[in-house]
C-alpha cells in the first residue's frame, strides 16, 4: 500500500505545490496529514479542500494550529477527507489510529484511557499511529540534544510495536527517520513522503 504522509506546512502554498507534483508522480492509494495544514486555523476549508481535490481517501488529524472541531467540521465538507482523531480506522487490513492535537505535554493521559479502551480491537493487526506531537526519545523530539515528545505515546509504541508512526510539530526535525524496536517512526515534514506499508 502506498501512503504519501505530511504535517506542518502551514498554509504555505510553495509547500501545497511541492506536494501537488509528488501526489500527481507517485499516485498514492492514500494521503494522511498529521496536522497543522494551516497558521492558527485560517482558511482551514481552503486547504482541506485541495486535497480533497486529487480524489484520494485522505486521513485527517489537527495539529496546534488548528481546533479539534475546526478540522472535523472541514472534513466533513468534502468527500475524500475522514477526520481520524480518536478513531481507528481499517483500510487494506491496517488499523490506522488517529490522535492529534498537542506537541507540547511529556505525558498524554487523555490518549492514553483512548487506546486503553481500543486494545482490544489492536491484537494481531498491522497497526498506523498518526499522531501530531512526536513520542519521547527520538530524532522527532531532539531539540538541541534534549527530549521534548511525549511519553505515553512512546509507552504505546513499546507496547504495541505499531508498523509505523508518523508525527510532526518539530519543524526542525522535518524529514527525519527513527525506530523504537520494530516500529518506524517518520516526520514527513510540509512537501510529503512516499511511504510503502
């Protein structure tokens, strides 16, 4: 299954257009935005819609720079875009789990009493974490040699070893591969990434 993943490009339109030419070469079976498509959620409707005009199945969360609410109400405008926050969703036998907003807390207790209550539904099942802020102790949350991500993410991913998490929010970290055991983590960055599941 081919993914083109990105986050943070903040409206910006030199960004929308790289993307645009990797989306028309690549033609992905399926596109996910890990949030932040906008500056504080201005022309939110605009930008989702530009997606939703290559008539792909988009997958959606919001960032900090955008509401919960905000980005469900945007995708619900459209037919190719599905806000996947706090949701699973089954595409092509994979569990794709969204959870957005944040990028600032080292610990999540909201996110984690949400998977709790999905463990369940996780067993044997090829599993993509799409999430804002990165998880604790990776390239994605390196900030001149600190830690800044968030720890409950990177307990789940000990625990659960998804196939693959995709996250944002550090621009500097922008493009940036890792792993925690078995699970590969990407920062897609704002021009998009091609990635094989």
């Amino acid at each position: 299954m081919k993914i083109i993943a990105f986050v943070d490009p903040h409206g910006s339109l030199t960004a929308f257009e790289k993307l645009t030419k990797l989306i028309k070469k690549e033609k992905p079976e399926l596109l996910i935005c890990a949030g932040d498509i906008t500056i504080f959620g201005g022309n939110i409707d605009y930008f989702v819609n530009k997606i939703n005009r290559f008539h792909i199945p988009s997958f959606f969360i919001h960032g900090n720079h955008e509401s919960e609410a905000e980005m469900k109400t945007s995708c619900s405008l459209f037919n190719y875009t599905h806000f996947i926050h706090k949701k699973i969703y089954e595409k092509n036998n994979k569990l794709f789990i969204g959870y957005g907003g944040g990028g600032f807390s080292l610990k999540d207790e909201d996110f984690e009493k949400f998977v709790k209550k999905k463990q369940n539904k996780l067993k044997n099942k090829t599993v993509i974490l799409v999430l804002h802020g990165p998880p604790y102790g990776t390239k994605q949350d390196n900030i001149i040699g600190s830690h800044c991500g968030n720890k409950s993410y990177r307990k789940f991913i000990e625990k659960y070893q998804p196939k693959l998490v995709i996250c944002g929010h550090i621009h500097e970290n922008e493009g940036t591969t890792d792993y925690i055991k078995k699970s590969k983590i990407i920062n897609p960055g704002p021009f998009g990434k091609v990635i094989n599941i």
